[in-house]
C-alpha cells in the first residue's frame, strides 16, 4: 500500500499536468479558430482555379515546359510523394495517421513495380520516414511556425517541386495531408498536384447541380491560352500547396485541442481518483492507530 506522502505528491504531479493540458487547451482553440478562417477563406479560390485549369486539359491544349504540369509527360513510373505533418505532437493521432497512410501507399507504389521519392514537410513526418525510409527523402520543410506556413514557404515547396520535375527527377506528385472538416474531425486526403488531377475534377463536378452547368462554362483568354497557362500553372502548384498548409495547421489545431481536452478531463479523474484513494489509505491508518492504542490499554 503507498504512503499518504506519495499519494500526495501522485495527486499534486497531476494536478500540475491538468492545469498545463487545460491552458494547451485553450491555446489551441484560440489559434483554431484564426487557422480555421485562413483555410475556409483559401478554399474558394484554389478550387475554382483547379476547375479551370482541368477544364483546360480536357481541351486540345498541349505545350512542352510550363504547360506539361497540366497534363504531365505521359508517364507515371516514378512518384514524389509529400506527406504533411506537424513540428509538434500532443495532438493526437494527427501525425501518425499521415505517416501510416503515406507509409502504405508508397508501399502500394513500389508493389507496382514504381519507384518513389519523397519530400517531407513537418518534423513529425521527417523523424518519421528518417528512420525507415532515410534513402528516399529529397529535402524537408521543417519550423512551419506555430501560426503555420505563410506564402513564402508555400512557394518554396512549390518551387523545389517543379524544379525538380522539370529537371526529370519524378513523373507525378501526390501530397497527402489531413483535411480540415471541424475541430474534431480531420480526413486523410491525397491531392495529385503533377500533373493535374483531371479525374477527380470531373467527379467533383459531377457532383454539384447540373443547372450551373459549371463542366460547360466557356472561358476566354487574352492574349492567349498558352501565354496565360505559362504564368498560371506555376502558381496553380503554389496556390494548391498553400491550400494544403492551411488545411493541416487547421487540422493540427482542432486535433490539439480536442486531445488536450481530452487529456485534462482525464487528468481530473485519475485526481479524484487518486483523492478516493488517499482518504481510505488515511482512514486505514488512522484505524489501525486506534486498535493499536485500544490493545495497549487493555492489556495494561
């Protein structure tokens, strides 16, 4: 049986841990909702330039350079996959969800006889593929900040990536990441950003009502199609990384917080629990005492 002074140096250690997960608590729901604002507002835009750029791979335009991030090199052998994880953890199972499917599909990947290279960002992800996979791993991102990525490192990763794809290192790039659906809720989601995921477009669009025929919308371009792609394209593949940035610092936020509030509520019964116990222990010694003085007297 534990001594009541361990007993109160066990209650005292919790009570510690819990007032630190309440105010990690309530750290993360102040920035979840700044991070969700930014992901919600990037949405729109990102999805509606991803149509019209799909909308124009279903068209007769073609093009070497620049225009190839739109329909790829028509080839699909060797992959650049870019799983997106935290710096930090205490956020539940936010991190290992990313690293286990990336884990599987890269995998699934090579089963097929492909090869793949990957590019990490987030030092959860880079500890992660560091220890299994050292000899695929290009480059890492790390220190997003706690307030997440901005542009400017958005545009960094973008930059690596279509460099490297015009230097020919890989045929097609799939970021995997988790979504932002509510505080409590993140979906695994895999986004093939070379070339253009035209496939998944067209289910999306599918999908919404038929009246705003948004799949025939006609689009005109000055000075021309070709000369407006060049300067699109590229920044499509920083708009769409950025997206992604946003979406998993939302996601890390809303995970923190529920796994800290989680961890605070049970915190509070492990010391009502562990009180419980404190007062039967000392009520047992203080028995134990009495039949002591009790037997003592009487034998006397």
């Amino acid at each position: 049986m534990p001594s009541l002074k361990d007993l109160k140096v066990q209650i005292k250690s919790v009570g510690s841990t819990k007032k630190i997960t309440s105010a990690m608590k309530m750290v993360a729901a102040s920035k979840l909702r700044r991070s969700q604002e930014r992901a919600e507002a990037a949405r729109p835009y990102s999805l509606r330039l991803e149509e019209m750029l799909a909308s124009l791979a279903s068209s007769n335009i073609s093009g070497e350079g620049v225009v190839s991030l739109l329909k790829g090199n028509g080839k699909n052998d060797r992959y650049l996959v870019v799983p997106v994880t935290a710096d930090r953890g205490l956020c539940g199972g936010f991190n290992s969800s990313i690293n286990r499917d990336a884990y599987k599909y890269i995998n699934a990947i090579e089963n097929q006889g492909k090869k793949c290279n990957i590019i990490t960002i987030g030092k959860k992800s880079r500890d992660f593929f560091k220890r299994i996979m050292k000899e695929k791993i290009i480059e890492s991102f790390v220190d997003l900040g706690t307030a997440g990525a901005g542009y400017d490192t958005a545009s960094q990763i973008s930059n690596k990536i279509q460099n490297l794809y015009f230097d020919d290192k890989f045929d097609v790039c799939v970021f995997i990441y988790n979504k932002f659906i509510s505080a409590i809720t993140q979906e695994v989601s895999h986004q093939q950003l070379i070339p253009l995921d035209i496939g998944s477009q067209e289910e999306k669009n599918e999908q919404k009502d038929e009246k705003k025929e948004k799949e025939n919308a006609i689009y005109i371009y000055e000075p021309d199609e070709q000369t407006i792609l060049k300067d699109l394209l590229p920044k499509n593949v920083s708009i769409q990384v950025f997206k992604i940035l946003l979406e998993s610092n939302a996601g890390e936020q809303g995970a923190r917080m529920a796994a800290m509030d989680n961890a605070t509520r049970n915190a509070g019964e492990m010391i009502d629990s562990l009180t419980l116990k404190f007062n039967r222990t000392r009520q047992a010694f203080i028995t134990k005492e009495l039949i002591e003085i009790i037997s003592g007297a009487e034998s006397v």
